[in-house]
C-alpha cells in the first residue's frame, strides 16, 4: 500500500505545485491548502504506517512494537492546525489584495504601490 | 602597546562628538596623542635596533588558539615611528588647515582611525590581523578623500580609490589564506624564521595575488590612477595618507616578506618591471600637470615606483636603498604637500600657470618649500643626495637586467630636478602674480612651520648621516636578511654614481629651460586614451553595473511566481543531484502492508483524491474547485483513519470543514474569472511541477528502504501511561511531553487571529 500512497503523494505534489504557479488567486489559495495535504502525508508515509494499531496503551500489554509511531502522528496534527492558520491568512489577505489592487492576476502584483486611481 | 593603537580608536568618536565646542583643545589633543605614541615607540628603540624583537601578545579568543599579537622589530618599529611622528606633524598642520573648514571633526575622527589603523597594519603579526588593518587603512581613506562629500568628483574618488584597494586588499586575504595552508603559520615572526624554501605548490598563486596587493595599494602602473584622482582629499590627508604613509603599506608588504619570497622570479621580474614602468611614467605625467597636488601625486607614484624597482633588484644594497629613499621621499614630499596645501589656503589656487613670485608674499613658507625641493631633486647637502646617490650605485653594481633601472631612474630623477625647479624656483621669484582669486600673504604657524620643519630636517639628515643609519640598520638587515651594516655619507670620492648625479643635474636644468618645448613634445600624455588604465577601470565598472542590472532583473523581477520556480526548480535539481550521485534508487524496500483485494476500501479515499485532484487542475469555476478541494481534503483525512491515525484524522476533518466553510463565506468576494495561461508558461510550470511531484515520490520510495527503529517510538509509549497519566500516546505527547510545542502552536493561531481581523478591519480604499 505504501507504494500506492507514495505515489498518491507525488500527484498531491505535482498538482500543488502546479497551482501555486498559477497566475490566478484561487488556484494559488487551492495551491497551498493542497500542498499542506501533500506535506502531511509525506511525514505520514515517511513515519512507517500500520493498520488498525493506534497508538493507544491497552490493558493486556500486549507489547507496544506493533503499535503505530505516535510520534509523527503529534507532529501532523501540529502540523494541520498551523495550516489551518496559514489557508485561512492567505484567503482572507488575497481577498484584501483582490479588493485593495482591483486585480485580479498575481503578475500585475509588482511593485508596493498602488494602482492609478 | 594594545593600549597604544586602540586610544587612537577610542578618541577618535570624543572628537568627533566635541571638537565643534572646543576645536583648538581637541586639535591639539590629537597631535598629543600621536607624539604621545611616537615618544611610547621610541622608548623601544634602544632595544629593538640593537637586534631585538618586543612581542604582545593578548588572548583573543584563546580556545581556538587566536592571538592578537603586535610585534617590534627594526623594521616594524620603523614604520611605527614615521606613522606616528607624520601623524603628530600633519594633525598639527591640520588644527591650522582645518580652521575654518566645515565638519572639521569629522576630519579629526577619520585621521585617528587611519593612524590607528596604520599602526596596527605595520605592527600585527597575525597576518589575518594584518589583512583587518589594511582594509581598515583602506576604508579611513575612503572617508578622508570624501570629506567634501557634497562635490559628486570627490565622492567619485572616493569609491574609486576604495575599490581599486580593494581589490589588492582581497587579493591579500587570499594570499594570506594561502601562505596559512602553505606554511602552516600566520604568524609573520614564524613566517620570517621558516628555513623552507618557498618551492611550494601555492608560491607562483601566492607572489601573484601579494603583487596585486601591493601594487594597488601603492598605486602602481596600471594600478596607480586613483591616487591623482585622490588629490580631492584636503591636503593633510594628501600629505599623510597619499605621500607618507598609506601607500607606503604596499611597500611595506614587499619589504616584510622580501626575505620569503626574494628569490622568486616571478617576484624580482615583477616589481622591477612595474617599478621601472611607474617610475618614467609618474614622472613624465608629473611633468605636464598643471595642478600642484596632482603634480605631486605622480611624483610620488615615481617615487614609489622607485621603491619598487630598488626591491625588486633585491641586492643588499638595493633593498638599502629602497628604505633610505622611503624615508627621504616621506620627509621632502610630506613637506612639498603642506606647501602646496600652505599656498591653496592663501591664494585660493592651486593653478601652477598662475602661481609665481610669491617670495616676497610667502616667505616663511618658501623657506620649507626650497628645501624640500632641494632633496627632491637630490642635490648635496640634502639628505635626498644620500638617497640618490644609494640608488644609482646599487643600479650601476645591479647585475643582469638592471640597466633598465639604472636608465628609468635616471630619466626619472632628470624630471625630479626639473619640477624641483619648477616647484622651489619659479613658484617664488619673479614677478608677484596678480591673477589668484585672493591676494598672496603669508600663511600662520603650523602651515609653515610643519613643511620647514621637514624641509629642515630632510637637511640635517643629510649632515648628520649616522641618524638615519642608526634608525634604518635593522631595517634593511631584516629585509634583506644579512646582517650587513648600513653606512650613508654624503661623500663617496669621485665615482660613477657622482657623475650620473651631475649629469642628472645638468640634464634636469636643461629641461627645466626648455620646458615650453617639452610639454608640447608630451602634449600625448595628457590625451584621453580608451585604453588608459583609468578608462578601463571606468569601462569596467559601467560593464559590471549592466550586468548586475540584467542579473537582477532575471532574478529580482518582481514576479512571484518566478521566484517560487526557481525554488521549487532548485530543489529538485539539487535533490536529484544527490540521488544521483550517490545512486539511491530504491531498492530493498520493506514495505509492511501489501496491496491485496481485502483491503478495497482503502482505495475508495485514493480514488476520490485523485478525481479531486484531477477536477482541480483543469476546472474553472470557483464552486467546482472548492468542492473538488474538499474531497482531497476528506480523503487525506479518511487515509488517517485507515492507517492507525484516529486524532489526526479527527483534526483533519475537524480543520477541513471550518477551511471550507470559510472559503465558501469569501469565496463570493474573491475574482470569479479564471486566467489562463500562455502555452509556454503553462508547459514550463507543468515540467516543475511533475518533476518535483515525481521527486518526492522518489523520496519516500527511497525511506522504505531502511528500517525505522525509532528509540523515541519506545519512550513515548513505555512512559506515557506513568509519567503522562494517560494511554492516548499520541495526546499525552501533544499536551505533556511537547506541551511547549503546543503552547507556540496556539500563539501561532492567535498571532494568526489577530493578523487576520486587522486585514479584515484595515479600510484602505478611500
């Protein structure tokens, strides 16, 4: 299954990337929520998954080796809330850009100064 | 000692800060400072030019075995006195020069930083240390020619001085990094004691990038333009800086380590070549100007020219000669430039055609002028005779291709007597000019007392000839590295050198007579020539601004999307450079969960992302693209579930939804059309963006490879239940055992918060 992620993994990049190239606003915005994606279950692959074993200590002590690392899994849910913050940010202060430099193509965003009147 | 070059530094902000209040006790509190070191460095005399060394050493960042260290030979103590001694004189003249001048404290402040800096150049024995000072020297006297910083030709000097040293200054600090690697020292003392032979693999690099130094330091041909164009500096600065003492470091440098590299022949060929060279050239040039600083400035490239050849001649008596003749050369043209400076104060002109007959009007300051013109031009009894004379002997007995030194300096020393002429003789008697922009009169104090204070000493030396044989024997034993004594006398009997001396007269008078001729014979050396050094220079630097400007307009330009391609471009370039080179090709993997039919309804959450994914890149319509978001978003979340993820998983969906729920509240408020691309735009970011997909992928590939033994995996879950009290690991890690972690996560968010009510709230639009 790893391979499959893997790969999964690499379009979620591809595509994310792609998008952040992209002159239009929405299509960056989309950009960074799904690079957030692509970067979180990069460390998710990269931390060895498991199936059905959550790293909950049970009564029977089973032996904790066969649980899942629990580790990565605190650093993505840091992680995803922080990204949270960041989406949020850049859709809100896009909108601001877009109402603020009547534009809406991320190359006409040049200089600091603003257009005309 | 320490303590002796660092007061320097420490008065010189004090008298930035106060000489306006009190300008006469801060002036004279500068000169007292200099004859305070002069006076400290001649008590090491007696000791020192006996033949012994005085080191300070003071535990700098001891650790790593770094030393500031100053060290006192012959040599060294040398240069120490004339620093400190030229330093006291001129600041001295300068309290009169400076009077009336605007930002005299400013002026004050920089020429302490230069002495200061100038002491420790001479005096370190860390070459590293040595390399500081020399750019520090370089650097005071970048803010010393640009003292007059609201005239665009002085602020141009400026910069054109700095960065021609500079570039000898970085040519240094390359040079030193070698000898380090080399000889595996930096210390000058042990460099000086090394009995291996400089054969190694580094020498040729090394007696290059040491030229260049020197050469640009002490404005040598092709290197020596920017020191004329220094004549915008105030005369002090021209006297001290450009005559005595800074241009005297490259000099210094050669004298310092002739005895490593002397017998290199890349080493003699070159200083006898570009001092042979600057030597008639300085000269000549010297002959057409018509401005008295920059008369002076190409006289004193000639002579430095002078000291170069001599060195490169690198015979006992040549290198004897070199350093009398330094010395000669610091005490008649420090004085020919408090003259000169004398003269613009007084008269408001520097214009030679305009100055004549000031006898009567500058008496006084006539006296100093004759004098010093008298050892210019190396007449008997003048100490310049004494140098001259050394210098035409150690050229007649010079083997092998001294000839061409012997010809260059006595073509040179023909010009010296004619400007001696021209300077000590016609710019006093005749008629009194009426053509100065204020009338002639004798100048005060220090503005003729310093330049015939020199003149008359530039006599005694002369006399009375065992001082500076005293002063200079350790000197010249430590660059020549015998032990041969130094003997100077005015009278050597009737030899060669005596005729030459006669004949040099003799010739010197005749072109000063037929003076009118020769400058029309030399009407060329004034023209404007493409390929003249300083064109060049000019040429270049235009060149290197075009191309910084085409380099910033291809990387700095302004469009964001194109610094992020060329990031993103890098880092696959970079990451696949590595796997390459060191061929990670997965292999071995260990993959743990195979892909087998029972577990299907792991493909339903991949297949929805894909489709997500796919619906994305080629929709348009706003609506179309947040839904198809979502469904990545879901899948990524549902993954968790699948993989022993619940708490992720949960904040995933959790996260997920208030993300979409957000951007559909704006999503009305933001640009509904979408642009399209240009084909090769698209085309090109498309390329970056499945090579960086495909690069990661590559990655994780690759960690299967390896086994995971995580120790931390272990503690978390052995400890988690005793010392976190709970047995949700991957909770009692977030709010426990990271619990700073966490903290910073949540002043993130309200960081977050707070910048986002601010863009909500911000009323830009009028």
């Amino acid at each position: 299954m790893e391979i499959i992620l893997s790969v999964v993994t690499g379009l979620l990049f591809t595509i994310s990337v792609y998008l952040l190239l992209h002159r239009s606003f929405i299509k960056m915005i989309v950009g960074v929520i799904v690079f957030a994606h692509a970067i979180n279950l990069f460390l998710f692959i990269a931390g060895k998954i498991t199936r059905s074993m959550p790293a909950f200590i049970t009564e029977e002590e089973a032996g904790t080796a066969a649980l899942s690392d629990p580790l990565p899994q605190a650093f993505i849910l840091t992680a995803i809330v922080i990204g949270m913050g960041v989406q949020i940010f850049t859709i809100v202060l896009l909108n601001k850009v877009h109402f603020t430099a009547e534009t809406d193509d991320l190359d006409t965003l040049k200089t600091t100064d603003l257009p005309e009147a | 000692m320490l303590t002796a070059i660092l007061s320097a530094y420490v008065l010189a902000p004090f008298t930035g800060m106060f000489y306006r209040k009190h300008p006469r006790i801060w002036g004279y509190l500068t000169v007292m400072l200099a004859a305070a070191i002069f006076l400290y460095l001649a008590t090491f005399a007696p000791r020192v030019l006996e033949g012994g060394e005085v080191r300070f050493s003071y535990a700098w960042v001891p650790q790593l075995d770094i030393h500031v260290t100053f060290f006192l030979d012959g040599l060294s103590l040398f240069f120490g006195l004339l620093v400190s001694g030229f330093g006291a004189l001129i600041l001295w003249y300068a309290t009169a020069y400076m009077e009336e001048a605007h930002y005299a404290n400013r002026f004050f402040t920089y020429m302490l930083l230069f002495m200061a800096s100038m002491l420790g150049l001479v005096l370190a024995d860390h070459l590293i240390l040595l390399y500081l000072f020399w750019e520090l020297t370089s650097i005071s006297s970048f803010l010393l020619i640009g003292y007059a910083n609201r005239e665009a030709e002085a602020r141009r000097s400026a910069l054109q001085a700095l960065l021609v040293t500079n570039v000898g200054g970085l040519a240094l600090l390359a040079a030193f990094l070698l000898i380090g690697q080399q000889w595996d020292t930096f210390s000058v003392e042990a460099l000086l004691q090394t009995t291996e032979a400089a054969g190694g693999k580094h020498t040729l690099a090394i007696v290059l990038l040491l030229l260049l130094a020197a050469f640009t330091k002490s404005a040598q041909f092709p290197f020596h333009f920017w020191l004329p164009n220094a004549m915008a500096a105030p005369t002090p600065v021209s006297a001290y800086l450009h005559s005595a003492t800074m241009v005297k470091a490259g000099i210094f440098l050669l004298f310092r380590l002739q005895p490593v590299f002397g017998d290199h022949v890349v080493w003699t060929w070159g200083l006898l070549l570009a001092g042979s060279i600057t030597m008639v050239f300085g000269a000549v040039m010297a002959l057409v100007q018509t401005d008295l600083k920059r008369m002076l400035a190409y006289l004193t490239i000639s002579a430095l020219g002078m000291m170069v050849g001599m060195t490169g001649l690198g015979t006992e008596e040549a290198l004897q000669a070199a350093l009398v003749y330094l010395l000669v050369h610091a005490f008649y043209k420090g004085a020919l430039f408090m003259v000169a400076g004398g003269i613009d104060h007084q008269t408001g002109t520097r214009d030679m055609r305009l100055l004549h007959g000031l006898k009567q009007a500058m008496p006084l300051t006539m006296a100093g002028c004759v004098l010093a013109c008298g050892s210019m031009a190396g007449l008997p009894p003048f100490f310049g005779f004494v140098g001259k004379e050394m210098v035409y002997e150690s050229a007649l007995h010079g083997q092998g291709f001294s000839w061409l030194l012997l010809g260059s300096t006595f073509l040179s020393s023909v010009c010296y007597v004619s400007l001696g002429l021209v300077i000590g003789y016609r710019l006093f008697f005749g008629t009194l000019t009426r053509q100065t922009p204020k009338p002639p009169t004798e100048s005060h104090g220090p503005l003729w007392g310093a330049p015939l204070l020199l003149g008359a000493g530039g006599l005694l030396l002369g006399v009375w000839t065992e001082a500076p044989a005293y002063l200079l024997e350790r000197g010249t034993q430590l660059i020549s590295g015998t032990e041969a004594g130094l003997e100077l006398s005015l009278w050597h009997g009737l030899t060669p050198a005596l005729g030459l001396s006669l004949l040099t007269v003799l010739a010197g008078w005749g072109l000063y007579r037929g003076r009118d001729k020769s400058r029309k014979w030399l009407a060329f050396a004034t023209g404007d020539y493409t390929l003249a050094p300083e064109q060049l220079y000019v040429t270049g630097l235009r060149r290197l601004r075009q191309v910084a400007l085409w380099q910033t307009r291809l990387l700095q330009n302004g469009y964001l999307r194109n610094y992020l391609l060329v990031i993103f471009s890098f880092l696959v370039l970079a990451v696949l450079a590595q796997i390459i080179h060191f061929r990670l090709w997965p292999q071995a993997l260990r993959f743990q969960l195979p892909v087998t039919v029972d577990y299907l309804y792991e493909w339903i959450p991949v297949f929805f992302m894909v489709l997500g994914l796919i619906t994305i890149f080629g929709a348009r319509s706003r609506l179309t693209i947040l839904i198809a978001t979502s469904m990545v978003g879901f899948g990524v979340a549902a993954l968790f579930v699948f993989f022993s993820a619940p708490d992720v998983s949960m904040t995933q969906f959790l996260v997920e939804t208030i993300t979409l729920v957000i951007f559909m509240l704006i999503l009305h408020r933001l640009p509904s059309h979408i642009r399209l691309e240009s084909k090769t735009k698209f085309v090109r970011h498309l390329l970056v963006a499945i090579l960086f997909g495909a690069t990661m992928t590559l990655i994780l590939l690759n960690l299967h490879g390896y086994e995971l033994a995580s120790p931390l995996k272990e503690y978390y879950l052995s400890h988690s239940e005793e010392e976190g009290k709970g047995l949700n690991v991957v909770n009692v890690i977030l709010i426990d055992f990271r619990a700073l972690d966490t903290l910073g996560e949540i002043t993130v968010l309200g960081v977050t918060a707070i910048g986002i009510m601010t863009l909500v709230f911000l009323n830009q639009k009028k």
